[in-house]
C-alpha cells in the first residue's frame, strides 16, 4: 500500500485532454480509453488505479512498481508521478498456517533450532 501527496494545482493547469491521456481515462465520464488510443505511459497502462496487491511473491508487485517509476521500457514512467509524489509505502507478510506450523518448537520440518 502506499499514500501518495497530489499537486491538484499543477494537475488542475493541465487541459482536460491531458489529464485523460496521463490517466487513460474521460475526465467526466469515467470511461477507459480504447487500449489504440492510450499513451504508453498512461496510469492505467502501467498499473491499477487503486491498487492493494495479494500476491504469493513480491515480484509481480515489485514489477508493478518499476513499470510506474522508471518504466517499460525505462523513460516511460508513470506520467502521473509528475503531479503525486509517494509519501508512504508498506508491503506485509501474511505467513499461511502451514508455515507457521513448521515453525513450531520441536518441529524438525524447519531444521534445528539454537
């Protein structure tokens, strides 16, 4: 998870038509752009637009993240960083019950204990 701090202002001073190829989206529709006519680097080409991640490995959002910041190919970042600036970032563990039972004392799965 992460919070992120936006600069409405310099957002704001954007034409409309902008904003909508930075986001991928109709600014009052809410409706997606076709995927022929998104930019590259737009928002919702390079990740989700709200976006809690489960996953068995970090991987898949580590790939996410650098698709954002520094691009696929690198240069093409998430336009969007240009107006929001990540204050906080968080990723968490959340063990299964198997593992956790491996990791019970006496328990010779996990090998020997010091």
């Amino acid at each position: 998870m992460q919070k992120y701090l936006h600069d409405i202002a310099a957002w704001n001073a954007l034409p409309v038509e902008q904003q909508e190829t930075i986001i991928g989206r109709r600014k009052l529709s809410d409706v997606e752009l076709p995927d022929t006519a998104k930019a590259p680097y737009a928002h919702n080409v390079l990740t989700s637009t709200y976006f809690i991640g489960y996953a068995r490995h970090p991987s898949r959002i580590e790939r996410m993240l650098v698709n954002m910041y520094i691009g696929d190919p690198p240069g093409n970042y998430d336009r969007l960083l240009d107006f929001s600036t990540a204050v906080t970032g968080t990723l968490f563990f959340i063990p299964s019950a198997t593992f956790l039972a491996r990791l019970e004392p006496g328990n010779d799965a996990i090998g020997p204990t010091s």
